[in-house]
C-alpha cells in the first residue's frame, strides 16, 4: 500500500471538517427557526386570550 501524499490527506480532511460544518450550521439553522415560529404562536395564542 502506497502512502498518500500529506496535502491531499490535509485536503480530505479540509473537505470533511468543511461537510460537517455546513451540516451543523443547518442544524443550528433549523433550531433557530423552531424557536422562533414557537415564539410566534404562543405570543398569538396568549394576544387572543386562548391561553
């Protein structure tokens, strides 16, 4: 088995730190906007008196 070179090793690991960070940021993303729309409604809900 031959050795890979180290900039390409450095490069797949740029490339996967890259993929998980765009993933987590999704992630986070979503959480924001969850809390967000909750917020929303129970301001409405609580406005007309429902809750």
């Amino acid at each position: 088995m031959m050795a890979q070179d180290p900039k390409t090793d450095l490069e797949l690991f740029r490339a996967r730190q890259k993929a998980r960070n765009r993933a987590l940021g999704f992630v986070l993303l979503a959480l924001v906007v969850l809390f967000f729309a909750i917020t929303i409604v129970k301001m409405g809900l609580h406005s007309s008196g429902q809750m």
